[in-house]
C-alpha cells in the first residue's frame, strides 16, 4: 500500500507541465460530510495533476474537480499526499478516473525532449 510520501502508481504515464489553473473540488470528508474546496493546480498530465490544498484527503479518495476555465468536469481519485514533514506539505496528486482531455492543454509528444 502506498505511503503519504510514495506516488500511486510509483511511475508516470506522461510528462507533466508546470500550470495554475483555478479549480474547485466537491467531496465527502471521513465522516461523510459534502465539502467545496477552492484552490489550483500546480503542474497538470494528460491523466493527472498535483494540487495545493488546505484539506486532508486519503489515499484512493474520490472527488469531482471543476477547472474554472474552461469549465470542464471530471471525476479524480487521490493517488499521493505530500509529506507534511517536507516542503511538498499542503500538495496532493489526482489522477482522472476517465481517459479524456482534460485541461484543454495541448501536451508535447512524449519523445519531445529526445534527440
């Protein structure tokens, strides 16, 4: 099982590109109660991103995300938390439940940066 300090899964499937997007994100907390959380992304992946939040998550955590623009929705689950011990406090890493577009970002080939 994965640590708070481990990614899940431990490789990504894509590059990741440094990006602020507004989001919001809806939920039930460990005691089931419905929560909104805005905040924004940090760096986003054609099959994920990671985020700064004010909130606790648990790992496999199901949650909705509204990108503000362009007003996209989808369905993430929680896959790393940042170690509150680290700088990486506060930041957690979604991974979209759905295989589809996303951010409305145009990512690079993945051999982009070879020669």
């Amino acid at each position: 099982m994965p640590t708070a300090t481990q990614p899940y899964p431990q490789q990504r499937r894509s590059s990741r590109l440094l990006f602020r997007c507004q989001i919001q994100i809806n939920g039930k907390d460990a005691q089931g109660d419905d929560f909104t959380e805005d905040t924004v992304t940090l760096s986003i992946g054609k099959f994920g991103a990671s985020l700064k939040t004010t909130r606790h998550y648990s790992l496999g955590q199901i949650i909705t995300v509204r990108c503000k623009e362009p007003g996209h929705v989808g369905q993430f689950q929680v896959v790393w938390i940042g170690d509150p011990e680290t700088r990486e406090a506060g930041h957690i890493g979604i991974e979209l439940l759905d295989a589809r577009r996303f951010w409305g970002v145009e990512f690079p080939p993945e051999d982009w940066g070879a020669l």
